[in-house]
C-alpha cells in the first residue's frame, strides 16, 4: 500500500483516501461589517464547509501609501486604485479577530488565516490559529513562509503565478523553518479567473512532482472547476464566499454564495466518493440486475435426442440460462430430454 501523503487540521485529516476540505474563504467579504463577517461564518458552518479563512493584514503591513504609478492597478474588478487604497478598504479589522475565532469554535467550525506580515503571525498565534495558509502573491516571501513554518502549525501555500522552481523554494523555505505538515494549492490568481485558465491535469503533476497534499484554490465563478479538480486527486478546495454576489465588495462578485456553497461540498463529496478504487466486481446496487442480464433459451420444443440447431435457442433475456459465449458449443449438441420452448438453457439438458 502506497505511502499516501496526509495534513491534520483541528483533528480532520486531510487526504486523497479522505473526503475534500472545503475552505469558505471570507476575504473581503464582510464589507466593513462585523454583523456581515459573523453571518458569513455562520452560513459557511449551516453549507458544510470544514473551514472558514480570515486574512490577516492592514494596508500599511502589506503595501506603502503611495500614489505613484506602480502602486496603482490597472484593468480588472480594481482598475484606478492604489494599492493603499484597496486594502484599506478590505482588510478585517486585527480587533475582531478575537470575537471571529471565538464565534467560529462556538459553532464548531475550523477558523485559520493567511498572514501576511511577522506582526499578523504573532496575532494569530495569540488567538491558538489550527493552521496557517500562504496566499499565492506572498508564496515568494520565503522570509514569510520561514516564519509561519516556525510555529509548528499545519500550513497550506497557495501556487498562484509561481513556476515550479519558485513552488520548490517555497516549499524548502517551510520545510527548512520547521513545518511538518505541508500542502499546496493549484491556482490561478485571477479575479475571476476562466476555467480554461486552471489546466486541472497540473494537479497530477504536483501530487507526483512535490509528493504533498494537493488541492485547488479556486476563482472561477461555478463550482465546474472545483468539482472536476476532485477527480484529479484535490483534497482541499478553497473558495470565496459572500452572503451576496451583488453586494459590491472587491471580493463579491468572484465568490460563491450560500446555496452554491452547500452545492460545492455536496457535490465535491459525491465526487470524491464516486471514484472509489480500482473495483472490477459486481456492486451491490447490480446484485439484483444480474438477472436481466442475456442468455441461451430454447425457442422451440425438443424431444429427447433431437440436435439443437440455430434456430432452436436464442441469446434472450433473462439471464437463467447459459451464457451467450457458449452458443457455438450448444449449437450441434443432442439434448438428453424433452424441452419446452421458453425454457432456459443448462447443461443438464445436454449430452
């Protein structure tokens, strides 16, 4: 039996022989609301996920206050702003990082973050963070990566936009800082991002290349991407979730509401359970089909002697006869009794 690679968050294990993790991430999506955060927890547990993901940062520890052209986006969901600008407008407030955790483990659902600077590590670790995740624009920061991995937690490294060296030295970077327990998430960072964009057959490539714990983290706008990844061995799928689309948040209109949640765990679960293993047996659910399976009946009477020729028996369902490969074999056969038509084929008829 093949070594299967395997994390354990909060006491779920993570695998390919394990149902798929589902990550609701809240991200931007409470709009500046606590209420709105607290609901989007609430309805992440009532969908099924296993999980809810914060991010931890202000603007000031992930970018500079600067109006300068490099500093600016340009084209998609966030065209014209500073990067000051939009994260000031998404982060999740440090203060309410307390009451989240605690309202999460009220309810029974696993809460981690990805963090995004030394000082917001050293916030979650206050607050006894099960896990860490590395989002895919900080998947260079190895200094970052060394520093979470120091904390002995499970951690999870988002792939966005890195090259297969760059996912190597990232992977080094949390070995070398102490992490024991380590996946990695395929993914695209595009916001959304197309499913032609996601080429899910790099899954099986990074399960068999890094020999971790993979999974997908998901942008496109349908669970289409998600589910199908299942197949190709993810064991975690981390998506956006809002309580409203429309609701006009940076993160909104790329994450999945609470009915397209509930979707993704049923189906991604359905999913993972219908590939099973290799299996070339009857199921149970055919057992009492086999019956209306085709075999050999006589289709006129016989008497005792008389040869069985071509036109005396026919391959019919149901199956209480001989199989239909033995045809040849009867074909020529003198039968040792009488025979009713309609009866079916055994080779106590037969000399």
């Amino acid at each position: 039996m093949p070594n299967i690679p395997s994390i354990n968050i909060a006491g779920r294990r993570i695998a390919t022989d394990a149902a798929p993790y589902i990550i609701a991430e809240l991200s931007a999506n409470h709009n500046g609301n606590f209420d709105t955060a607290l609901e989007i927890i609430k309805q992440a547990k009532a969908s099924g996920a296993d999980a809810v993901k914060l991010q931890t940062y202000t603007a000031d520890t992930i970018t500079l206050d600067s109006n300068t052209e490099e500093f600016q986006i340009q084209g998609g969901l966030w065209d014209g702003r500073t990067l000051h600008e939009l994260y000031q407008e998404a982060y999740t407030p440090w203060e309410w990082h307390k009451p989240l955790f605690e309202y999460a483990r009220e309810l029974d659902i696993t809460i981690f973050s990805s963090p995004f600077d030394n000082t917001a590590v050293d916030l979650l670790e206050d607050l006894n963070a099960p896990a860490y995740k590395i989002a895919s624009f900080e998947a260079v920061d190895l200094p970052l990566i060394r520093y979470v991995a120091s904390t002995g937690k499970p951690m999870i490294i988002s792939t966005g936009m890195a090259d297969d060296e760059e996912i190597q030295e990232a992977i080094d970077a949390a070995r070398s800082g102490g992490c024991k327990e380590l996946a990695i998430l395929h993914c695209v960072s595009g916001y959304p991002a197309p499913a032609e964009d996601y080429n899910l057959r790099t899954i099986l490539n990074m399960r068999e290349r890094f020999g971790l714990v993979t999974g997908l983290s998901d942008h496109t706008i349908d669970n289409t991407t998600a589910v199908t990844s299942v197949a190709l061995g993810a064991s975690i799928i981390e998506k956006h979730f809002t309580l409203d689309r429309d609701g006009g948040g940076p993160d909104d209109s790329f994450s999945l509401e609470p009915e397209d949640l509930i979707a993704l765990c049923r189906d991604s679960k359905t999913a993972w359970q219908a590939l099973g293993s290799v299996n070339y047996g009857r199921k149970c659910s055919e057992q009492g089909n086999a019956q209306f399976r085709r075999s050999l009946y006589f289709v006129k009477d016989l008497m005792a002697g008389d040869v069985i020729t071509e036109d005396a028996i026919r391959s019919v369902r149901p199956g209480f006869g001989l199989a239909p490969k033995f045809y040849d074999e009867v074909v020529g056969k003198r039968v040792l009794v009488d025979i009713a038509k309609n009866t079916a084929v055994s080779l106590e008829h037969l000399s």
